[in-house]
C-alpha cells in the first residue's frame, strides 16, 4: 500500500505530462481528475498514518505522514482551483514529481535517498518559479537550503561513518540543517518562496513548506529553546508588521503563520503534525487569496488567527505546556530563562494573531473571485476546524486521554455557544469599512544585473549541491551501504 501512497502522485505527474499534446479544452477535465485522484490519495495517507507501515528504505511516521499528507492535499486542490480549468498540464506534473518527492524524502530511512528527493522536490519547485522569469529571490533561497541540507547531512554521515537518518544532529551539522529548514519554510517575509504568491505557480508552495516541517524531526529532540526563541520573535514581530501595514501585502501574511509554528514543533516535536498542517493550510489560503477577493474573509482570518476550535490552537497550547513544564523543572533561574520566555511570549503572539486575523476576515473587498478557488478555501478552513474540533487522536488534536482528551468538547460547546451569540444577540447599526483592493503580491525581487547574477550564483550552487549528491551516492553504492 505504501508505495501505492508514495508514488500514485509522481505517475499522476506523468499522466498531466502526457496531456500536452491534447487542445486546453480537451485537456482540462483530464488534470482536474488527476487533481482530485492525487488529494483523494493525500487523504488516505493521512488516515493511515499511524498504521506503522513500512517499504523498502522508508518507513511511515505519525508526525511527517500528516504534514506531508496536507501538503500533497492543499497542492493538489490549489492545481484544481487554479490550473485545472486552463489544462495546465507542466503545473500539474510538477506537483505530482514534487509531492512524490516529499513523500519519500520525510519517510527515508537512509541519509542517500532522502538526499536526492529532496534535490528532485527543490528541482520541481525551481522550476515553478521560473515561469515567468522572476526567480532570483526563491532561487536564491532554494540553493541555499538545498546546500545546507546537503551539507549537513553529509557531514554528518561521513562523521559517523553512518548511511542512516540521524533522530537529532548535534553541533554545527545539525545547525546546517536547521537552517535548511527556517530557510524552505519561508522564515523571511516578502523574500524566497514567497515570490511565489500571486501567481498560479504558487501550487507548489505547500510542497515547499512541508518540506521544512517534515525535515525537523531529523533535527530537534525538542531541546533547541535558543532557536525556538528568535524565531518565536521573528513570528510575532511579522505579525506586527503586517497588522501596522497601511496596504497589506501577501508576501508578508504566511511568514508569521509558518515561523510560530515551526517554532513550537522544535521545542514539542509531538506537536508536529498539528503545527504542520497548520502552517500549510495558512499557506494554502492565503495564496487562493487573489482568486477569492471579496469571498472566505472569514475563513482565512479564522486560519490565520489560530484560534481555539482550529487545529492551530492545539500546536500553540502543546508549546505553551512544553515550555512550561521546563522552565519550573529546571533549577538555575538562568537556564530556565528562554523556555520561561518562550511561553511568555507565546499569548502576544496569540493577541496578534487574533488581531491580524480580525482585520482578515473584516476587509470589504471588490467581488472579483473564481467559484472553484473559493470552493476549495471553503475546503481548507473546514479541514482546519474539523482537525481542531475532533475528539479523537486519529484525527490529530486530542493530546491524551482523560481531561486533556475531553478539550475537544469543550471547544465544541463554545463554537456552538459562539454561533448562538451571533445569531441570536444584539445587532446595531455600524459604519462598514471602505473598499479595499486584493492586497498585492508584495514580494521583494531582483531586477536586471542583479537578478542575473544572483541566479547564475545560485545554479552553480544548486549544481554543485547535486553534485555532491552524486558523489555521496556512488560512495555509498560502491561500499554496498544498501
């Protein structure tokens, strides 16, 4: 059944690439279906999840199978939204090579297989970002990330002369491959994957942030509070920003999502299928935004806000008892002072989400919006709440039996009792806001000479990482690792 899970996306891919021959008409149903074939599969994958299943060289894991699952959901149903109805048959067969491609990196059992998925995941989303020419800021980004986790993970191996994926990297190997990660998750606003958003190429940006989720585990045993810390500020400082933005920008919006949850995951790796899928669907919504002006303010506010009753809340509240519980178990005050701040900071980064979401969900905009992209944001906050709601560990929020297992009801009751007020309560009269347009890409890019040279850079590092790749795997084949 695994590889059936892993590589039914990457023969779907395949399927879209054999469409280009055939008239735009003729070819759109052919990827819609494929679309809705390879999210119907990123749903089994995360309903099997816990199944401890297990191929050749890879193995299913509860935390990355969930990730990775939404990932490969959210792309596929961004395709259906977005490319299907124009036939686009190269956006099609990229998601499907990079979802395959994820999938094998996050279960990869040894250090060579993970290696070269992730060179063929950065591969497809290159790819994207260049198809309109403007690709400076996203390969930079991805050349970088692709460099440190080579090198990370091949230091790492030749240091203890071992073929197999580390569970936590100590030293600077690890610090590589931490980079790795903040980098693909799109740590900075405005800049890197996020030149992606505005465009329909943007399918591909679940791939990329699930990719950096999935890859934590490898590192973080859920001891790193001093990168936790800057990186919880980098969230709540986004926020911030982008509250006191006069004319908001989408490159800006994700960032604060991705970097608060990632920030959890390192100090609560249990949390990482929550904070995961989170983070993804963040991503998912606000690059439907474009297409969806004037409809799911609401819906995309609710996400971004990570408020109780959405699956966000559950990651927050796992890093707020996590932080907690080590700060007043460790003795010396000075130790105990990053995880004391850490949940300190956690309710500011809370309130501001809850402000940015606010502000989301009451922007009056032009009704300038696609039926099927609406749609499919409508599905993306439904899955949200449905995983923030469920009372059941399958399913992904209760954190226990007992009290901790009962908190799904209780967010149940004060949905309902939310619903209640607002129906039944007392309305007044207010001044609505003024229309304000879809809120711009945003993205800081390189132009002429500049934008030139840092490509080139960037591919004579992307090369050489493969390369390094190459000579990795014929060492290992020609010491018979396998």
């Amino acid at each position: 059944m695994l590889p059936v899970l892993f590589l039914s996306h990457a023969a779907l891919g395949v399927f879209c690439l054999f469409t280009r021959a055939l008239a735009p008409e003729q070819r759109s149903p052919l990827i819609n279906a494929a679309a809705g074939v390879g999210a119907l599969s990123a749903l089994v994958l995360f309903f099997v999840r816990g199944s401890a299943l297990g191929w050749r060289a890879f193995s299913l894991r509860p935390g990355s199978a969930a990730v990775v699952a939404a990932a490969v959901f959210c792309a596929w149903l961004m395709l259906l939204a977005l490319a299907g109805r124009d036939g686009r048959w190269d956006l099609g067969a990229l998601v499907g090579a990079g979802s395959s491609a994820l999938a094998l990196f996050a279960h990869s059992e040894w250090i060579v297989p993970a290696l070269l998925f992730w060179v063929c995941l950065s591969a497809s989303l290159w790819v994207a970002a260049s198809a309109r020419g403007e690709r400076a800021s996203a390969a930079v980004v991805l050349a970088l990330s692709d460099a440190l986790y080579i090198g990370g993970l091949v230091v790492y191996g030749l240091d203890q002369e071992t073929w197999r994926m580390p569970s936590a990297v100590m030293s600077w190997p690890g610090y590589l491959l931490g980079a790795a990660a903040l980098l693909r998750a799109g740590l900075l606003p405005r800049l890197g994957i996020w030149s992606l958003l505005g465009r329909i190429e943007g399918v591909v940006l679940p791939l990329a942030v699930g990719s950096a989720f999935a890859l934590v585990p490898t590192i973080s045993e859920g001891d790193e509070i001093l990168v936790a810390l800057p990186v919880l500020c980098v969230a709540v400082a986004t926020a911030v920003w982008v509250i006191a933005e006069r004319a908001r920008r989408l490159a800006s919006i994700p960032a604060w999502a991705t970097a608060l949850m990632i920030s959890v995951v390192w100090i609560e790796p249990r949390s990482l299928g929550k904070a995961g899928v989170t983070a993804v669907l963040a991503v998912g919504v606000t690059a439907l935004w474009p297409w969806t002006a004037g409809r799911a303010q609401s819906e995309r506010g609710l996400l971004l806000a990570m408020v109780p009753v959405t699956v966000g809340s559950g990651a927050v509240f796992a890093g707020a008892a996590a932080s907690f519980e080590r700060a007043i178990s460790i003795e010396t005050v000075l130790a105990a002072a990053p995880w004391s701040a850490f949940g300190a900071l956690l309710p500011a980064a809370l309130a501001a989400g809850v402000t940015l979401g606010a502000g989301i969900a009451r922007r009056l905009e032009p009704e300038a919006y696609e039926p099927a992209a609406v749609l499919i944001t409508w599905v993306l906050a439904g899955a949200g709440l449905v995983l923030g709601l469920s009372p059941s560990v399958q399913l992904g929020l209760s954190n226990g039996e007992g009290a901790a297992g009962r908190a799904p009801w209780l967010y149940v009751v004060a949905a309902a009792a939310g619903v209640a007020v607002a129906r039944f309560g007392p309305r007044r009269r207010v001044q609505l806001e003024t229309i304000l347009d879809v809120p711009a890409a945003g993205a800081i890019e390189a132009r002429g000479t500049a934008a030139t040279v840092l490509t080139r850079a960037s591919a004579v590092v992307a090369v050489v990482g493969f390369g390094v790749t190459l000579w990795f795997t014929y060492r290992g084949l020609s010491m018979g690792f396998l």
